[in-house]
C-alpha cells in the first residue's frame, strides 16, 4: 500500500487520457504550423527574418522593456549579459547555489567566479538579507567598485535566480546592490510572465534574461532573450551576439570577439505562435495551481504559492514535504506510478567542479534542497 496513492490518483484526474504524465510539455494549439511553414516557404529558417523581428517587439512588450534581444538559448543570453555588465575574466558573481547549472556555467564562461549565497525560504529565490550579510562582512567599496576583502577581487555582479517563477524580493535586493554598486542580471529563464509589484520580472536588474527551451512555458525548440531599458547596451548585446559584425552592405569586418548567438527566424516563428497564447498558459496554470493548492493544504502539505506583491506564472509547480524521508518515498511512488516528479536541484557546490567557490552557510538552500518536489506542470 503506497502512502501517496490517493496523491497520484489526484494528479493524474488533473490531466485526464494520459497513461504517462509528464512534468512540463510544451502545447501547440495556435499559429506554430502555419508560421513555421511560412518561414520555410520565404526560405528564411536561418538567422535573420521577420518572426525574429516580431518575436523581438513581442518580447519588449511582454517583458516591459524598451529592448529585447533574440539568442540561441537562456545560457549564451546569460554569458553575454553578464559581459555586458562589465564581468571580466578573474571578477566574481554574487549568486545562488539552489539553481540549475546554466546559472553558474554562465559566469564560468567569463572567465569570473561564483560566490554562492543563500536563498530566501519563502521565494527560494537569491536572499536580499544575505547578500546583505556577505557584503557587510566581506564588501569594501574601492574607486566605486565593490571588492571582495577576502580574495581582493571584484564583484562585478549579482545574479538573482527566480526560482521556478516565483519572483525573488526584487525590491530589497535593488537596495543593497545599490549600496554595493553591484549591478544587477536578473536570471529570469523560468519566469516570463511573472511579476513582482505589478511590473514583469526581468525588467528590474540592468538586464534580464529568459529562456525559451522545450521545457519552459514558452517554447521556440531552444532560445533565450536578452531584455533591458538602456538602450547602448541593448545594441551592444545585439551587436556581440550577431558575430560583432560592422554593418556594411558586403564587405565582413568585424571589430570585437562577438559570438554566432542568433535565434533563426525558425525558431523565431514557433516563440510568436506561442507568445501569442502565454496568456492562456497562465490561466490554465493558475488554475491547476488553484486546485492543487485547495488539495494539498487540507491534507496539510504545503503547496507553494505565490507571495505577497507578486504574480508567478507557476512555470513548475511544486510541494515541500516533511523531510527527505517523505520526499524521497514521494518520488519513488510517484515516478513507479508514471506520474513525473522531480527534486528539486542538488545544490550547485555539491558537484565537485564547483565544490571550491567562496559560500555562505545556505542554511535555507540545504532545508529546501532536501523538502522540494516538482509536481506535473503542463498547462491542459
Ligand atoms: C532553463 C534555464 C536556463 C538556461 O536556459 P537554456 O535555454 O536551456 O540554455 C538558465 N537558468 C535557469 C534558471 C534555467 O532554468
């Protein structure tokens, strides 16, 4: 007799006809079909056309920005923000460990180090408080730029991770990276169509990044944006990531080490069918979050929900259970029973490639790493 059965019999009504059901899976009910024939009609599948042009102002809109720029994916999005901030090789990154891997592979890229500091236990999101924390202890503020007194090297950057769409404390954050004059690099990868205070996630740090891989809530197959207000830097992330080209009408010259960072109008086609329905997507979702949380609160297991001041977009839904004993035992009866689930990530510096960068005590990192599960997600 399996503890969870009424559970699994409970997921698997919210999505009926399915034998197996899936975490996350992306729906392709409106103009994907059409706009991807039209591309391949026009013979522009490559890196320039008009979807990625539409996808662009679509983007801007919907992410509350004046600028948005169409990459390859949320990781290389990542990279070149990060650059685009000032992060150069031997800096460092302020930034959470209770993250996906792209996170910290992004500043790994630029030749800079993460320094991992704890997550709120509410947002699960990168704390304000302890940021706050570390660069009371450890900040020192030379020429203007904010330094690490321990290793002497300078923290170019913060990267907040809005952990599976539920905002993080965006406004306390602001506040101290102010003080420290860290700029800010919203990973927003998992969070379009989320807000914080009324305004979209994403379009508070200097720049913002989202992903649009298979798995997320929209998806154009792979494909990232960058999106900010300030607009030289804007054309400087269009520039980096379209090879670093000088436009001229023929001739190739190029005049910085820019990257083959493109979104093909291919791509470009499946991301505007699917903007064009986010808004149904985040409907069906809160309406799934809705009855989970009616499920699991009076079967006193807490249901995740949004906070205060903030609208998530319930990208992954997910439950944190009484302790690693249960979570584990959910996820074997779960995934035995073809209802998909998943833990959340092993804290980044648990890997031993990066086991060696600098951390605070991830007292709540440690808590939810071993409590939180990802529940079936997909909207209906
Ligand atoms: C998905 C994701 C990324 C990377 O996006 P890709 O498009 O897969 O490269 C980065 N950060 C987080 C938190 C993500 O969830």
């Amino acid at each position: 007799m399996s503890k969870y059965l009424e559970t699994i019999h409970f997921i698997r009504e919210q999505f009926p006809g399915k034998d197996f059901v899936p975490l996350h899976e992306p729906k392709f009910n409106g103009n994907e079909k059409s706009y991807l024939l039209e591309t391949i009609d026009s013979t522009y599948v490559s890196s320039v056309g008009p979807f990625v042009d539409k996808f662009e102002e679509m983007m801007a809109d919907l992410s509350g920005t004046s600028k948005t720029i169409a990459v390859v994916n949320g990781t290389s999005a990542l990279q070149v923000a990060l650059r685009l901030v000032g992060v150069n090789n031997g800096d460092e990154v302020l930034t959470q460990a209770l993250t996906f891997v792209a996170t910290v592979n992004a500043i790994l890229y630029n030749s800079a180090q993460p320094i991992f500091i704890d997550v709120d236990l509410d947002t699960m999101g990168l704390s304000p408080r302890a940021v706050a924390t570390f660069l009371e202890e450890f900040g020192e503020i030379r020429d203007g730029f904010c330094f690490n007194k321990k290793t002497n090297k300078k923290i170019a950057a913060c990267m907040p991770m809005h952990t599976f769409g539920f905002p993080v404390d965006l406004e306390e954050l602001i506040i101290v990276c102010n003080n420290w004059n860290i700029p800010i690099v919203e990973d927003a990868a998992e969070s379009m169509g989320s807000e914080y205070k009324n305004r979209p996630v994403g379009s508070f740090g200097k720049l913002g990044v989202f992903s649009f891989n298979g798995n997320k809530i929209i998806t154009s197959g792979g494909g990232g944006a960058i999106v900010t207000d300030d607009w030289e830097l804007g054309a400087k992330a269009k520039h980096l990531t379209t090879t670093a080209k000088r436009p001229h009408p023929y001739e190739y010259v190029h005049d910085d080490m820019g990257y083959n960072f493109r979104m093909p109008n291919i791509n470009a086609a499946l991301a505007c069918a699917q903007l064009e329905q986010l808004d149904l997507f985040l409907a069906d979702k809160r309406n799934l979050a809705t009855a989970y949380a009616n499920y699991f609160t009076t079967r006193g297991i807490n249901f995740r929900e949004e906070q205060p001041n903030t609208k998530a977009n319930y990208w992954l839904m997910c439950i944190e259970l009484e302790n690693k004993k249960d979570r584990d035992l959910f996820l074997k009866e779960t995934n035995d029973n073809s209802v998909m689930t998943r833990p959340i990530w092993q804290l980044i510096f648990k890997s031993s490639l990066y086991a060696d960068f600098q951390k605070d005590d991830q007292k709540n990192a440690l808590f939810l790493e071993q409590r939180i599960v990802n529940i079936p997600s997909s909207a209906r």
